[in-house]
C-alpha cells in the first residue's frame, strides 16, 4: 500500500487541507480562516484569531486523521512571515495539536504555485504562475520549471484591508488601488516577460466559477469586474459560484489580476485548480519534501 499523506495550509485568507497518495487525493478542502485579519491594524494575530485557527485545526484533524496518514505536513505563509506575534502562534499550535508548522518563504511559495500549474498540465512553453494569496502574492517565471519569482505584499485581505472600507466601495478607492498595485509591480518587477498567464487561488477559481470559464480575456475580466463591484457585499455573497466568505476580496484580487496581465502586457488567463498544498503533497510522497 503506498504512503498516504496529509497536507495542511494556513493561508492569510484561507485554511487548505489535502490528504492523498500515489493513488489519488481522497480529501481536499477549503475553508474561510482570516489568520491575517488584524495583521493590517495590529502587526500581529489576535488571541481570538488564533483560538478559531486552531480550534479549526482540531477538527480537521479529527476529518483526516480517519484516513490514517503515515506524513502529516503543516505549513504557513504570508501572515506568518510578517506576524509580530508569529512564534507565539507556531508553539501553540505544537503545544495544542501536536503540528510542527513550517512557513513558507516567498520563493518557497512561488516555486509550489509554479509546480502546482505544472502538475496540472498548464505549463507548456514560457509561462507566469500568478498566486493570488490573502496576504501576498507571488508571480514565478519559466518553462517547464521555475527560473525566477517575486513575491509581493499585494494579497487579495491586504488590498481590500487599506483600500476599501465601505460595503460599496467608491470608484475612488479601486482607482487608488489599482494605482498602488501598478506602482508595486512597476518597481519590483522589470523586464519580464511571458506568453501566457496562469492564476492560482481562490480568486481565480471563483471567477471561472463564476463565469463558466476556466481562461477570460481582458475584456471579459472587465466586464466581470464591473458587475461585481455594482453589487454591495451582501448581494455579492448571493452570487451563484462566488464564495460568501470571498465576496469581500474578491474585488481586490481581480483588480491585481487586470494590472498584472497590464504589466506583462497579455489578453487573457487560465484559472488552475491547483494549488501550494497539491504541489507539497507530490514532494511528500516522493519523499522530497523540505520547507
């Protein structure tokens, strides 16, 4: 019988989870964790936030641990490397659950979003892997593997934490967010180029949920983009094949969507389903796995 492993992903926005072997995944999920926020008005992870993160660890580990997985692997990302308070978070979760969390580097992170799309079969040629993460976002360049990657502090809960306030967000503050995302991107990022975009994450996969499509053009995230940003929150989470607990950052990720496909100057892109923890669980069970 081959190994069967357990991959768990605290996200700024979302707690993932994956338990498979080489003969196939038999759980995978996701659920609304906002581990980040108060990351933007505190620099840290509040008391409550990590009671309900781990509390939400417990349960799911009660889900797969009937699975029984020899390799449990757990891992954090953006909201864990700017924490004040990150350690303090790190030991409870050991002391509480039994996990030893790893976090992620940024280019750690931008190479799993790399293997991710390829694993998937959308790396074919000379690609950009765009992870739309809660707290960052990571943008990897190559062909067939990975050459170079950046990682932004342009996640979809920080955009939506500094720039919008209000249930209908005026045209002014999506134009002020914009223009920061361009500005981040303009300086960090020079010279790169890419025939294709591939994105990952849940913003991503919503769009395409939302639209029936799995590739839009400019055009066609446009138009999306200014239906959604039409609706107030509460008639957004109403939105057939958006996720109520998205509905609020779903704006911001899109919007960092547009000025990347702007910065490399592309018409459109593909949504992968894939994501960081499928590419750690195909490193586990080929036992090459490290953080």
């Amino acid at each position: 019988m081959s190994k069967q492993v357990a991959v768990l992903e605290l996200g700024t926005n979302t707690f993932k989870y994956v338990v498979g072997s080489d003969a196939g995944i038999v759980l995978d999920g996701a659920l609304p964790l906002r581990l980040g926020a108060d990351l933007h008005t505190t620099g840290g992870i509040s008391d409550e936030v990590a009671t309900q993160a781990i509390g939400q660890i417990k349960r799911t580990m009660v889900e797969i641990q009937a699975f029984q997985p020899q390799e449990i692997v757990c891992v954090g990302a953006m909201t864990l490397r700017m924490a004040d308070n990150a350690s303090v978070f790190i030991e409870r979760v050991k002391e509480e659950t039994g996990l030893q969390m790893k976090v992620l580097s940024g280019d750690r992170e931008a190479s799993l979003a790399f293997k991710a799309a390829a694993s998937d079969g959308m790396v074919a040629g000379d690609r950009a892997v765009l992870d739309v993460g809660g707290g960052s976002a990571e943008l990897a360049f190559g062909s067939h593997r990975m050459e170079y990657s950046y990682s932004l502090p342009l996640g979809a809960v920080l955009l939506t934490n500094r720039f919008i306030d209000s249930d209908l967000p005026p045209e002014s503050s999506l134009q002020a967010m914009s223009a920061y995302i361009h500005r981040l991107l303009k300086q960090n990022i020079r010279g790169a180029e890419s025939s294709a975009l591939i994105v990952i994450g849940g913003t991503a996969r919503n769009l395409a949920a939302i639209s029936g499509k799995t590739a839009l053009n400019k055009e066609e995230l446009q138009e999306l983009l200014n239906f959604l940003k039409r609706k107030p929150l509460s008639e957004r989470k109403q939105i057939p094949g958006l996720d109520p607990g998205r509905a609020d950052i779903i704006i911001a990720g899109s919007l960092l969507i547009l000025e990347v496909m702007e910065l490399l100057q592309l018409d459109s892109f593909s949504a992968c389903e894939k994501g960081v923890r499928h590419a750690i669980l195909a490193e586990a069970l080929r036992s090459e796995w490290q953080s």
